[in-house]
C-alpha cells in the first residue's frame, strides 16, 4: 500500500490532530532479534482502543525465557500468530486513515521500533516518527528517568504489569497528550516545528544533579516515629509501601544519593508526586501494618509480601500467579495446597524448595540444577559421594533418607554451617547458579538444601503455633509496654500492656494444628513471618519480649532467642 506525501499543515496546532502512537516487542534488539507483537491506536482529542498483532517468527526460531518472563508472550502462543506481511498491511491500513501523510507517528525510545518496522515494510515505512523519550529529554532534563514507565507515572497514569503492546501503546498515546502542552510552554506548537526542534543539537550539560519531582517540604514535614509509609503519583496511586521506624528519616533516605541508585529505585521515585502516611505505637507494629497495606495497594514497586508473583522477580513482571502456601507429608516429600490427614506439616511458602528437597532425597541433580546449570553427572556423582562420606548421618539404614537429611540438616545449623542464605526460599529464591561446578561445591550446596529444609520444617512448626499467641514487649529505649493477641493469625488486640511481661493465655490456644492450618492464608502467613523477625530483632537486641501459647508460663529471655534463632 502507498501513502500520500502530504505533510500535516504547518498552521494546524499540534493539540488539533491525530497521531498514531506504535509499540514493538521483540526477542532481543535489532539485528539480532525478531518482531513478536506490534500494537498501535489513534491519538488525537481522545485515545482509541489499540489493536495488536502477534507477530510468527521465523521458522526455528524460540522465544528467550527471560522475554516470555517479562512479556507473559510464550511460544505456544506465537502458534497464532500473524504472517508479517499481514500484520503490516493492517498498520499500513490504519496509517493510512490519519488526516497527513506519511502518519504522523508517536513512538516511544524509537530507535529501538524503527529497524523493525522497516524490516516488516519491506523498506522504509511511510510513517513520520517522533520519539516520546527524545521529546521528553528536552522537557524535563532534570527527571530521575524518562522510560515510558516512569513517565506515564510522572503524569500519573500506571502501566500494566507485563510489557505487552497494547499496555504500552496506551501508555505512550497518553505521555504524548500530556507533552504537548509542555511543548506549547516552550514554543513548539505546530508538527513541523516540532520537528525543527527536535533537530536541533542538544548541548551537553554534563552530569546533572538530580531534581526529585516530590517536593523537598513534603518529605521534610513527615514525623520523626514510626509507621508505615505510600509513596504516591500525582493521581494519588500507591506506588509503594514501606515500613520505618521514623518515617521523616526513611523516606529522606530514599532522596539524599546522587549515585548508586538502583534503576528500579530511581524509576518511582520519577513518579512519586506525594506521600501517605500512618503512625504507628512501635517498630514491630509498623511492621505488621505494612503486609496488610501491600495488598491493599498491591503497589507495582513492592516486591516481597506481595500476594502475587509475577512482583516478586527480577523487574516485578513475571506472570507466575498468585502465591500458594503448601502442606506435605511428615518427611516433606509429598505435598498439597491444603492440609489433610496425608499432609499435615506445614505451611511452606515456596513449591520449587520443596520439589529441591525431594529431588535430594531421590540423589537426582536436579536438587541443584537444571539444563545448562546442573554439574555433569560424573562430577555429581563425585560430589553426592564426598557429601555421603563426610556425614555419618546418611549411613543410619533405620530412617529414611528424608529422616536422614533433616536430622543433618538440623546438626549443620546447629554447628554453625550458616554461609548460604538459609532463608532464600522465604523471598522467592531458589537459584543455586554455580560458574564453574566441582565435586566439592556439589557438595556444599547438597549441604546447604539439608539445611534449607530444616530450617523450613522448624519454621512450619514455629508459625503454626504463633497463628495462637499472645505477645508483650518493650522497643529498645522505649518506656512504653505493648501487647498483642492474635487468634487466626488476625491480630484481634493491640494495646498497652503493664510491666509484668505477662501476656495473658490466648483465647485459641486450644485449637488444633488442624484448624489453625484451615485458617491460614498468605496474607496471615505474612503477618506471622514479618512477627518472626521483628521478635527475633528485639531478642537479639536484649529486649524484654515474652510469648505465650497457652497455660503454661511464657518464653522470654534465653529460651525464646533460642527458639527464635531457627525461624
């Protein structure tokens, strides 16, 4: 199909006409990647639905895993996808319903789109591009970040979680609304000056100081206690939540480095317009607010806590699903969502630990790898024989292997063995990538599974029986006693408490491993683990802090830090 060559009319106000907005997602960044999906829509006075095409790869070719990660698009779904003359005869179509000619063309980091869609056009496409990024480099120069994310959130509007066209072609039709009356500030308010100014050289201004778009005297005004703190857009969307205890110190935090700002960090906080906040009595409740508040908001920059996955990896755009607790049999090898008579030990929050634990107790590699990141069989084999030989424990014919290796498990911590991130399964990671693999650190990573699983079992212990306790303490410094009385996991009672260190019996200590089970839900299992660690915070500082599970007498002092070392 060929367009017209009419340029829009230099009188017409950028304001008055429409553009169309084009997204690409590819596998990799041309040359070397193919086109997996093209969206566009018309932009003008309103914004109309985006249409979008999967686009087929060529023959052989697979989509990378960290691209399906985060796109969501996986190989099963290119079976439907388009020819690539198709999908360009029907953006030509649209191109060619626009009012000038070529189209006047709004992309965002358009350096990135256009080598694919010369490659769909067969040429050069008949499309007049302007880039959003480059526009809005020259506008606001002083901004953290200017990716689409960031800027849509900076005029305050959310981007989806996966990075599919249509999210993003919406996205960078509404940046495009929302510069044009900035470019009219400067001047430029007609497509060809646009244009004119646009190719204009920029002067390097060599390294700015960042300007944060929250105001200075907003964060200054927060108080100095704790609580839990929403990082907000200017539409008023959560788009984090944090606990501090103090909040003015926190949140100053996050704006007092120039450098060494992690990229995730500096992209909301190029959209934090504003801040919310709750005091609270303590440290500890601050922290118990903050889950609940999570998933309240369910902000796109928190990543742990969450009762959703596809936040919890790399750039929080994984589409796994909502998270699960589970259940297993006594020796953790078989498991379920839900507790029952054949699954009664639990919860566990991560499936894959589980399955590393089973695979161990079957001495398969895929306990420490798979594909391309499991050692060779020989080197395995060396490596699960040097493992067998240095632990007594695995020769004890009477117990099952699973007996066996949380037994080991259980002496390994016992006697230090703590130089792996023992709670790497809590957060959601499972990945025991090795370089180079020898039989010695096959060895020391077998070690660290047998801890990792008892660990897990105790802490399934642990969090069953606080689901039904009452709590006392006093913050280091602090001249204020405190209790809480959770039944259910729910905290049914948060108030003063006297000096005794006394918390009274709790009103469900009488209920069953069973039904405390049946009661639980992740929102639950993560006010119990978030009470763990603040526990074990105040223990390890010499705090007072009693807890009790019914009649008899509270833990407190030594034996409670000791039980809490484990969890």
């Amino acid at each position: 199909m060929v367009l017209g060559v009419n340029p829009p009319d230099s009188e017409q106000l950028l304001s008055d006409f429409e553009v169309l907005a084009v997204d690409c997602q590819a596998s990799a960044a041309a040359p070397r990647g193919h086109l997996l999906e093209i969206g566009w829509a018309r932009a003008g006075a309103a914004i109309a639905d985006a249409q979008t095409w999967l686009v087929a790869l060529p023959h052989g070719e697979r989509i990378p895993p960290a691209v399906t990660r985060i796109t969501g698009i996986d190989d099963r779904m290119m079976r439907a996808g388009a020819e690539p003359a198709a999908a360009w005869r029907a953006l030509a179509a649209a191109a060619a319903t626009l009012a000038w000619q070529p189209a006047p063309t709004v992309i965002h980091f358009a350096r990135f789109e256009q080598p694919f869609l010369r490659r769909l056009a067969g040429g050069t496409p008949p499309l007049d591009v302007v880039c959003t990024h480059a526009i809005a480099a020259r506008l606001l120069p002083d901004l953290p970040r200017r990716s689409l994310r960031a800027l849509a959130g900076y005029f305050g509007r959310s981007v989806g979680v996966l990075r599919r066209s249509a999210d993003h072609v919406e996205a960078t039709a509404f940046v495009w609304r929302e510069l044009v009356p900035l470019l009219d500030g400067e001047g430029v308010s007609t497509w060809s000056e646009l244009k004119a100014w646009l190719a204009i050289p920029l002067e390097s201004a060599g390294r700015r100081r960042r300007v944060w778009p929250m105001p200075r005297e907003v964060r200054l005004a927060l108080p100095d206690a704790p609580g839990v703190y929403r990082m907000l857009r200017s539409s008023g969307d959560v788009l984090y939540v944090g606990k501090a205890a103090s909040l003015r110190d926190r949140v100053n935090s996050y704006f007092r480095h120039q450098r060494g700002v992690p990229e995730r960090m500096l992209e909301m906080l190029s959209q934090a317009r504003a801040i919310s906040f709750e005091v609270a009595p303590t440290s500890l409740e601050a922290a118990l607010l903050e889950p609940d508040e999570i998933k309240r908001f369910r902000p796109p920059y928190n990543v742990a806590l969450t009762d959703d996955r596809r936040r919890s990896r790399g750039d929080g755009l994984a589409a796994d699903g909502d998270r699960q607790l589970w259940f297993t049999s006594p020796d953790l090898i078989e498991r379920n969502p839900r507790p029952s008579a054949r699954c009664p030990v639990g919860p566990f929050p991560s499936a894959e630990a589980l399955e590393q634990f089973a695979a161990l107790v079957r001495q398969s590699r895929s306990a420490i790898g798979r594909g391309r990141w499991a050692p060779d069989a020989r080197t395995f084999e060396e490596g699960y024989g040097r493992f067998r030989a240095a632990h007594a424990e695995l020769s004890l014919e009477h117990l099952r292997m699973s007996a066996r290796l949380l037994r080991l498990g259980t002496r390994l911590w016992r006697e230090g063995r703590r130089d792996r991130d023992a709670d790497a399964d809590e957060a959601g990671t499972n990945d025991l990538r090795v370089a180079v693999w020898t039989s010695e650190n096959v060895q020391l990573s077998l070690e660290w599974l047998a801890i990792r699983a008892a660990l897990a079992r105790r802490r399934a212990v642990w969090l069953t029986r606080l689901a039904e306790a009452s709590v006392a303490w006093r913050e280091p410094g602090g001249d204020e006693w405190r209790l809480i009385v959770i039944e259910d996991g729910d905290i049914i009672v948060r108030t003063r408490a006297g000096p005794d260190l006394m918390p009274p019996i709790p009103p469900g200590s009488t209920r069953s491993a069973a039904a405390r089970h049946d009661a639980l839900t992740v929102a639950r299992f993560d006010r119990l683990r978030v009470l763990s660690t603040e526990l074990k915070r105040l223990a390890s500082g010499g705090a007072p802090v009693a807890v009790r599970f019914g009649v008899s007498p509270p833990l407190a002092g030594e034996r409670l830090a000791s039980v809490l070392a484990w969890v």
